[in-house]
C-alpha cells in the first residue's frame, strides 16, 4: 500500500473546505471539525476545542487562523503553510472569478435570488458552532451567566470583544495567583 503524501492530504483537505464553505470563518467550524476530528482522526475532539478557542482569540480571520493552529499542530510550521494555503487558495480563486463575472450579472434577479437564498443557509451554519461549542463544555449555571453577560456586553451595550477578553484575561490570572498563594500557605 503506497503512503500518503500527508502534506498533500493537509492541502487536500484545507482546499475542499475552503473552495465549498460560504459563510467564512464560523461556518467553516463544524466542516473542520468533520474533516479533521471525525473522518481523518488527526487530532482529539478536546484538542480540536483547544485550537478552535487559540484561532477566536488570536487577531486575523478565523479561517486562517485555524487553519494556521490545525496545520501546525499536524506538521509544525510547514503544515501551517500548508493547511493555510490550502484553506486560502480556492477562495482567493472563486471571489477573483466572480469579481470578474459579477458586474456584469449582478443585475440579474436569478443572481439577486441566489444571494438571498444563502443568506439563511450562511446563519445556520454559523449557529452550528455555537451550539456544539455549549454542548461540548458542559457549562456550569455560573459559566452560563457569564457567557450571557459578555453576549449582552458585546451585542447591546456595544464593548468591544477585545476589552472583555482582555478584562477576563487578566481577572483569570488573578484568580490563579490568589489560589495558587492560598494553596502555599495552607501547606507551610
């Protein structure tokens, strides 16, 4: 039996989901995670979670940003060429050729139909992460209220993501400190 070029395969995969993936970053999710934890088995549905919550928070597109951890995690930082290049590619192909077609056919009510029938179909695949996401961490009912909070920080009251992470941050960090420095002196 011949082995598998596992760059090639790294390309393969990132391709397929980056050429048929509408919607971006959140809707690529759950088509990653199929590919990567399920069929191919390249890295543990907890490991996968791990990347996932590494790419959200790290600046730059979501798509890229997993596929930059995911290839690094499976070969170091040629596989994170790879990965990303294979997720970027298509894409860059696809808009490239509409851009080029579009503007001649974008007064079409067929093409104006086309985009307004995606448009659901790009918001549930956005919810599908989402809702795998509170499935997979069995969150306690004080987690709940937290992640509740920050929605309606970030969606009403309009505080940038950036400031709450960075607030939960370092809230976090003290919190270990504080125990770490209780667990001390409960030993002494």
């Amino acid at each position: 039996m011949k082995k598998k070029n596992i760059y090639l395969e790294i390309f393969s995969c990132f391709s397929k989901i980056g050429a048929f993936t509408i919607g971006g970053g959140y809707a690529m999710i759950p088509i990653i995670e199929n590919e990567v934890v399920e069929k191919r088995k390249w890295i543990a549905k907890d490991d996968f979670m791990e990347v996932l919550a590494i790419s959200q928070s790290a600046p730059g597109l979501l798509a890229v940003n997993i596929s930059i951890f995911l290839g690094y995690r499976l070969k170091g930082i040629k596989g994170s060429l790879v990965a990303t290049s294979g997720s970027i590619l298509p894409s860059f192909l696809i808009i490239l050729a509409i851009a080029m077609l579009f503007r001649d056919y974008a007064s079409y009510p067929a093409i104006n139909a086309i985009f307004k029938g995606i448009r659901p179909v790009v918001v549930a695949l956005i919810a599908v992460p989402a809702v795998n996401m509170i499935k997979s961490y069995n969150l306690s009912p004080v987690k709940i209220v937290i992640a509740v909070l920050v929605l309606a920080m970030i969606s009403f009251a309009k505080i940038p993501a950036t400031y709450i992470l960075f607030t939960a941050a370092i809230i976090s960090i003290s919190c270990t400190i504080y125990k770490c420095r209780t667990e001390n002196r409960a030993k002494k």
